[in-house]
C-alpha cells in the first residue's frame, strides 16, 4: 500500500517537470512551424503553438518512471502504446495528416497496448456476476482507447477545456482506485493529473500554448489504458464506468456530432462550430466562463461516478441533483462577470 504522501510525491514531480517543460515546447513548436492558426471555426486570434502535449507525455512518464517504475508488463504496454500515439500526434500538429492516417495510428496503438496481454477481460452483468468476454476483449479494448482518444481530441476546442476535464476525471479515477486497493492505478493518475495541472498554467484563457493532438489523443488514450488495468482486478465500475461517466459531456457531444454530421452528408471528421462548447459562447458565455461550466459538469458526473463505486445512492442523487442546477442557472452564469 502506497502512502498518500508517495501520491502527492508524485503528482508535484510530474507538475513540475512538466511546467518546466512547456515554455520549451512552445519555443521548439514556434521554430519548427507547429502553430494553430486562426480561422472561422476557432475562437483564438493570432497563432498558438502546438505541441504541448510533448510535455505533459514527459512530464508524466518521467514520474512515473522514477517514482513508480516501468517493470510490470501493463506500464510497459502504457510506454510503447503511449509514446506511438504521441508521435503520431506529433506528425498531426506538424504536418496535418489525413483522419484515416491518424485513425490508423490510433489503431496501431491500441494493438501495441493490447500485444502485451492487456485488455477488457470482463463486463458487469446488470442481474448480477460478471460476463468472461474472451477474445472479444481484445476488439472491446481497441474499440475503447481509440474512441477515448478521439472524445479528448474533439473535446480540445477552448483554452484549458481538454486538460481540466482530464483533470477531473483522473482525479475520479483515483478515489475510486484508492477505494479499491488499486495503488498502481492510483499512482498513475496521480501522475497524469499532475502533468496535466502543470500544463494547466500556460494553457488556460488567454492560453499561451495548445497541447494539440499530441496532448489530446495522449490524454483520452492513457486513461482509457489506466481504466483497463483497473478492469483487470476489479469490478467494471473502476475500470470503464467511472472515467466513462466522468467524461460524459465530451462523450455525448461526440456522439452528437457525428450524428449531426452523418445528417448534412458531410464526413464525420469535417470539423465545425456545432460542439457544446461552441453553443456555449454563441449564448454569451466568454471562453473562461464556458470552460468553468463544463468543469461544474465534469465533476458532478464524476461525483456521480464516485458514488457507484462506493455504492452510496445519496452521493449519485447529490451529484445528479447538482448537474441538474448547474444545467438549469447555467445560461446566468455569465452575467458573474459583467
């Protein structure tokens, strides 16, 4: 068992490397041309370095390496899977490839993950025990971190909104792990919310830096992962409902938008102004004041996640109910500032 000062250890080692790091990533990004310009669709006005998630994928597996190790088969699947996604990434941020060459790469780093044995090896059964899934864990787990990769990165459209949901449901993660014995996730997501906080610095409005689709694709991907390994010794509430839940409003907008865009004919990767996020500042919501919202909501569907796993129906009712207000005064919220 680990000591919640191990936890904190690792969570400021991973923060402050990874904010050391990211003044130099953007420097690098702005050398070599990674930069997001502005256009219709963006809300930014002059162009971002990209890149960032470099930092947050150095910042978190320098943690980890050497505050937790890399000996166990399942952190060596979390290494090599990782670091192809990221360089995958990075060829998006800098050369901005086809999304059926991305998507490629997404796959092709699900198959590394799932290669070294690690994958769904069951799903709760809602009357009760636990189906075996057998081979067909292994398309369930590639299904899961490619589409837990592409939440996060159609999520990454306003300054600080993809790392602070990441935060959020890590965060949820971890109570859930340290409720369950699950020290290894626990240690993991510890790492992954303090790479992400310590990118959280530069990245909040006005965002002097964008984590782009190496930072995005990095994020959804390693927490989908980290929920596998918890699915390996523990109930399907740890392993997939809990970060599931948490990122519901990334997952449902998704869901959405390829519904909306499956409606007008146009492909599914064609980008557009249709994202909750988007809806929020066309009703007036400045970026800080979208973002803060979608926070509110993170964290009471990560709440709600909470309370499953510890089975506490006050706590899913709270949470529920406090969704419920956030949705109902949200379109006052940004008269807070004014």
């Amino acid at each position: 068992m680990r000591s919640l000062e191990h936890y904190l250890l690792v969570f400021l080692f991973s923060m402050v490397v990874t904010d050391l790091l990211t003044p130099v990533v953007g420097k690098f990004a702005l050398r070599f041309g990674a930069v997001d310009k502005p256009n219709a669709r963006k809300v930014h006005t002059h162009p971002i370095p990209l890149l960032g998630g470099l930092a947050i994928y150095i910042g978190f597996f320098l943690g980890v390496s050497l505050l937790i190790g890399l000996d166990a088969p399942m952190l060596k699947a979390l290494f090599y899977s990782c670091s192809f996604i990221v360089f995958v990434g990075i060829l998006d941020d800098l050369y901005d490839l086809q999304p059926k060459v991305k998507l490629l790469g997404q796959l092709t780093a699900a198959v590394i993950f799932v290669a070294f044995g690690m994958q769904i090896e069951f799903v709760t059964n809602p009357w009760g025990g636990m189906f075996y899934l057998g081979a067909w864990g292994i398309p369930l787990t590639i299904l899961w971190l490619v589409a837990m990769s592409n939440v996060v990165n159609f999520l990454d459209g306003l300054d600080g909104l993809a790392a602070g949901v990441s935060v959020i449901a890590a965060s949820a993660v971890f109570i859930v792990a340290l409720m369950r014995g699950q020290y290894l996730v626990a240690g993991l997501t510890m790492a992954l919310v303090g790479s992400s906080v310590g990118f959280l610095r530069y990245n909040f409005n006005p965002a002097r830096i964008f984590m782009g689709d190496s930072g995005s694709m990095f994020l959804g991907f390693a927490l989908a992962a980290i929920a596998v390994q918890g699915s390996l010794k523990g109930a399907m509430t740890l392993g997939l409902v809990v970060p599931a839940l948490a990122f519901g409003v990334p997952i449902a907008d998704t869901a959405f938008a390829i519904i909306r865009r499956k409606k007008n004919g146009v492909p599914i990767s064609q980008a557009d102004r249709g994202h909750f996020h988007h809806r929020l500042l066309d009703q007036g919501f400045s970026q800080k004041q979208a973002v803060m919202h979608i926070y509110l909501l993170t964290a009471c569907l990560a709440l709600a996640g909470v309370g499953l796993a510890a089975d506490s129906a006050l706590m899913i009712w709270g949470a529920v109910l406090l969704g419920a207000l956030v949705l109902h005064f949200g379109k006052r919220l940004h008269h807070l500032e004014g």
